[in-house]
C-alpha cells in the first residue's frame, strides 16, 4: 500500500472512532494507538487470520472488507450489525477471518487465535494469524498457556502487545513489572519493543514476524509502546489520571503525516482532503446505520443457537450401514475406533491432548475452538472432568457462544474429550457435567455403553457444533461389550430404552445405566417392572422420550453420578412435572452423590450412588 493509502487508513481509525465515541459513551476509544493497530494488520493477506485487540477495532474489520455502515450499526444496537445486535458491539465478522469477540472476556480470544495458526499449521498452507492485545490482557494465565503453546508447536503467529500504559484506571506501573516483550526470552521465542506511535516502525516489525511464521519458524512477541489518549471508554471522566501524556509519546496521525511531506509523497492539501473526505464517509456510515430498524425479538434466534450440518438427514451418512456382525471393545477402545476411522477419513479432523500434548488445558481447547473455527475439526482430550475448569473461559465464553454471536456464520466442529466418575483413578473423582448442561450453544454427551461410545463419537465429530464428550470413567476401562462390526452413528439428543418395564421410569446416564440395569435385574425377582432409560446426553436433553416413559409407568427415579442439586435429575424431574400434574403416582426421587465434595480412596463409595441405593429409591416409590 502507498504511504497516502496508509495515512488514509489512519484516518478512518481516529474519524470513526471519535464519531463512535458520540454515538455511544460506552466505545473503547482507539485513539493515540491508530498506529498500532493498522501497522499490524495493513499488510496481511485476505486469507490470513486476524485476532484484533478489543480496543476499536474496526479498521482492521474495513480492511478485510468490512461494510463501515453495518461496523456502527453494531456500536447502535441495530439488526443490521453483523453480530445480529447480539453480541459485545466490536465483534468483527468472522466471514472475513477474523476471530470474533463473543463475550468481552480479555485473553481468552488469544487461545482461538492460538488456533487459526493450528489450523493453517495442520492445512499446511503459508496462512499466518496476527493478535493484538493490552498490556492488561499480557497478565491473563491464557495468555502464557497460548505462547508457551504456539512456541513448542512452532505455529505461524504473531503476538502484539498493544501497550497503552493504561488497564481501565491503573497505569502501568502497577501490573508490570518489566517489558512484555521480555517474556518471549522465557518462551524460546523472538521478542522486540517498537514505537507503537510509528506505523512504520510497527509494519516493519510486524512485517519480519510474519516472514519468519510464514515461513514456518513460530510465533513472535512484539510489544508496540503507545498510549490512550482518552478515556478507557469514551464517558470516562478519568478522575483517576494525573498529569499529561509522557515526553515520548507522538500523535501517530502528526507523525506520519510530516513523514509524508519531508519525504514529498504528499502535500498539506492531499493529507487536507484525506481528512475531508473520511470525515464525511463517516458521517454518512453513521447516518445509514442510524437509518436501520433496532435489533429485537426477530434477532433473538432461537433457531441459531446450534449450526445445522449442511444436508443433515439428507445424505446417507458416510460409515452408515447394515452391520455384518459384533464384536467386543472396552469404552475407551470403541471411542478410540471411532476417532482412528475419523481421522483416517477426514484429513480435518486431529486430535490434541495430555496425553499427547501438554498441560495447557485452556490453550489446548481454546486451539481446539479456534482451528474449528477455521477449518478444522479437532478433538482435544482432557484427560480428567476434574481439569475443566481449568479451561473454563473457552468452554463457556467462546464454544458455545460463537455460532450465535456471530448471527449464525461461524461453525465450531470441535470435541472436548474427557472422563468422569468413580474408576481406576482414585484422585479424579468429581463429576462436573451438569455444569454444561446449563450452557446454550454447546452440546453434551454421555455414553452408557461401548456401543454408544463409539456411535456418538462418530456423530460428535461429524457435527458442526462444540461437543463436550463425557465418558464415565467406570465404563472407560471397563469390561468389553458388544459393538457392532461397522461404525455407525448414535445420534446426539435422543435417548434410549435401554430395558423395557412398566411400574417405574429410571432415568440413567454414563455410569448409572449399568448400575440400573442391574437394579432391574433385582428387582425383576420381586415382580418391580423397571424402565431404564439411558439418556445418552444432557444437552440436547431427550425429555420427550422420558415423559413418554413415565405416562406408561407413572413413577420417576433419577440416578447420575453427579451431586444431586442443580443436577440433570432435576431437570428430568421439571420436565416431568411441566409435562402435565398428572402424570406421577408417586413422589420422584432423585438419587446421586452425597452432598459433600466427592471423596477419594476409602469414604468415596459412602457417597456414591450404586446398584443398592437405586434399588432402595425404586422399593420406596413403588410403596
Ligand atoms: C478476563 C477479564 N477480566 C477483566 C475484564 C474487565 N476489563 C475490561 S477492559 C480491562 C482493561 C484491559 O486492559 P488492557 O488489556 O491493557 O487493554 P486496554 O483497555 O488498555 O486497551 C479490564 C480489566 C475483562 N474484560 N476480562
């Protein structure tokens, strides 16, 4: 680009912005720090990533190709706003490769970037991802975990630190102790300070950076030195600030502009009629979008929550067939059978983890997201449930939030892969997963069988949508049971009568289903018909199937491994009860975990669940 298009640019950052700042006291104003941000994404490719800061970003939106009308129907709350008016208004379109903001948590959006690189790295393509972000943000532990990550994958990133001197109402001063850049010596990788004031001074850095990941040698730190001029927002009264801008600080836009006339590529009337000419491009952006209706009730989507796999129902599915025989897998192999035919058919579908990775549990999921979101469709393994929460952010703020927030573009094909329960490994034993069942957006799955295993793995990688997959742990190395010889899909959300009886609903899921088959097999003897259904999965949660159960037999237990409060019993139990009052001949139990943090070694099996506790509650509603 020449250097009157560069100064251009410029200008639509600081026009836009300050325009913004009108419309909405609640904008992050850019200004001050325009140089930066164009300097480090002016001379991408269109098929390469961008993962911007949060701070303004729409100019690095306008030059992927962004419309700048719809950009300020976003800040306005409108319907026309890419992100339907759904999400934090300085989402960017990710139709244009850009990693969105769906939730406004900081750092966590640098993991999904983390996994555009994953995904051009995988593709074997030259494709590169450049991130901005704050000298607060530098503080997040998803922001080590992502370096750390990137570096030992040598993957083709870019890190700018976009340091203003300032997060929210604390200078810098009281959050870092030494230059950001520094940290890169720690990571094995290249760091550099540059002028975040000199667009120059930033393309160039950034400009090596991205030679050397296109070329395939890793990631890059740079820390762009800049300052915010105004406010955190734009209503900011900044009653906390003291004093003036530091010596050193230069007006990006003055800089570049006297560049530009010393070295005679313009003269004080081109530069004149740039500002002239964004200012009303400006303003008539801003005048459109006012024009457009509010985003409301139509934007509310119910039917965008989760992606629809495009032919679904249509095609016959690829492993889909009669099966010729059986055979006989533990759970863990039946998962593994399913995940080895996938990878081997689909040259998208990877697989990271512990076991064959590192422990990074939120840059491992957030990679995992980011490459869905750029192609891919990976499974990421969390050796333990009790290790979620260490991934937390990208479980809840972005999987199960992009497809939605970005007016139903982005697909997010990935699977979260992990164990729960009782079982071999007595230190792990917290059961978690009903936590995400509270989550629209993110599908949830327990088998209760090898079988199952097998089938709704083969259905988690095919589907479009983020899929947390919860193996019990007491089925994982468990005995082996019948699989059919051919893979063939069990569709997510549908439960299944896993035996037949017509005295009482047992509603099991993962572990549990075992446990009541066997309580059946009891009560069988005393002539307690039992219906056991397998849920299969919480989310979607097949509560047609159970209601339809208990109109047969009129009575409803509930069994999981998990505690009892806030549980998928509960929900079971209110789906019952909105169903119609009558359905019940007597009080509902739920069993479950003991109300205690889940003990290890020899109290553990006083608070689980079992086959004498079922039987119990079933004897008890039968009276
Ligand atoms: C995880 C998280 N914690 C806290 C916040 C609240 N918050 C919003 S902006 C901000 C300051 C961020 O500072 P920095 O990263 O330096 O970016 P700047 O605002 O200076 O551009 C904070 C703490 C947040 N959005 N996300």
């Amino acid at each position: 680009m020449n250097d009157l298009g560069i100064y251009r640019w410029l200008v639509v950052c600081r026009e836009l912005d300050r325009a913004l700042c009108v419309e909405n006291p609640r904008w992050f104003p850019i200004e001050g720090e325009e140089a930066t941000v164009l300097g480090s994404f002016v001379d991408l490719r269109p098929d390469d990533a961008v993962a911007p800061h949060y701070r303004d970003p729409f100019v690095v939106y306008l030059l992927r190709g962004a419309e700048m009308w719809r950009l300020a129907a976003q800040v306005l709350g409108k319907a026309a706003g890419y992100n339907k008016g759904r999400s934090v208004p300085f989402n960017g379109p990710v139709e244009l490769g850009v990693v969105p903001w769906v939730a406004g948590d900081l750092g966590t959006t640098i993991g999904t970037a983390t996994g555009a690189a994953l995904a051009f790295q995988h593709a074997g393509t030259d494709q590169v991802c450049v991130c901005t972000f704050g000298d607060g943000t530098a503080n997040r532990g998803d922001v080590h975990e992502a370096l750390n990550l990137a570096a030992c994958w040598q993957l083709p990133i870019v890190y700018v630190c976009q340091n203003n001197g300032w997060a929210i109402s604390q200078p810098e001063s009281t959050y870092l102790r030494g230059p950001v850049a520094a940290r890169a010596a720690g990571y094995g990788i290249p760091g550099e300070c540059v002028d975040g004031n000199d667009v120059d001074a930033v393309r160039a850095s950034v400009g090596k950076a991205v030679a050397r990941a296109r070329a395939g040698q890793g990631p890059t730190l740079i820390e762009a030195r800049t300052w915010r001029w105004r406010g955190h927002w734009a209503g900011d009264k900044q009653s906390y600030r003291l004093g003036s801008a530091p010596e050193w600080v230069d007006d990006p836009l003055d800089l570049y502009g006297y560049r530009l006339l010393e070295r005679g590529s313009a003269t004080g009337s081109d530069l004149q009629c740039i500002h002239l000419e964004v200012a009303d491009e400006v303003r008539a952006a801003i005048a459109q979008a006012h024009s457009v209706r509010d985003a409301g009730a139509e934007e509310l989507g119910l039917d965008e929550v989760y992606a629809i796999r495009p032919g679904f129902g249509e095609e016959p599915s690829r492993a889909k067939g009669v099966t010729a025989g059986e055979k006989r897998m533990t759970q863990t192999e039946a998962v593994l059978d399913a995940l080895a035919s996938e990878m081997r058919a689909d040259p998208r579908v990877f697989y990271i983890g512990q076991d064959v990775g590192r422990i990074s549990e939120s840059a491992m999921v957030g990679a995992a997201i980011g490459a869905a979101l750029f192609g891919a469709r990976p499974v990421v393994e969390i050796s333990f449930g009790e290790f979620l929460p260490a991934a937390m952010s990208q479980l809840v703020n972005q999987a199960p939030n992009l497809h939605y927030m970005t007016g139903g573009v982005a697909r997010v094909p990935v699977v979260v892969r992990t164990r729960v329960g009782d079982g071999p490994y007595g230190g792990h034993p917290h059961d978690y997963s009903a936590w995400f069942g509270h989550l629209p957006g993110l599908k949830v799955v327990m088998p209760g069988s090898p079988s199952d295993a097998r089938g709704l793995m083969l259905s988690a990688i095919r589907d479009d949508n983020p899929v947390l997959f919860i193996e019990p742990m007491a089925l994982a190395h468990g005995p082996r049971a019948t699989v059919p010889d051919s893979l063939c899909e069990v569709p997510i959300g549908v439960a299944r009568i896993a035996r037949a009886g017509r005295d009482v609903t047992l509603v099991a899921i993962g572990s549990m289903v075992n446990a009541g088959l066997r309580a059946a097999d009891d009560l069988a003897s005393e002539g307690i018909e039992v219906e056991v259904v397998d849920l299969r999965s919480i989310q979607p949660l097949d509560t047609f199937t159970v209601i339809e159960s208990v109109r047969r037999t009129g009575r409803l237990v509930t069994v999981h491994e998990a505690w009892v409060t806030g549980g998928v019993g509960a929900e079971i139990v209110a789906a019952v009860a909105e169903a119609s009052s009558g359905l019940l001949r007597a009080p509902v139990i739920r069993v479950g975990t003991a109300p205690v943090p889940t003990p290890s070694g020899k109290v553990r099996p006083h608070a689980l669940p079992n086959v004498e506790r079922i039987v119990a509650a079933i004897r008890q509603v039968m009276e």
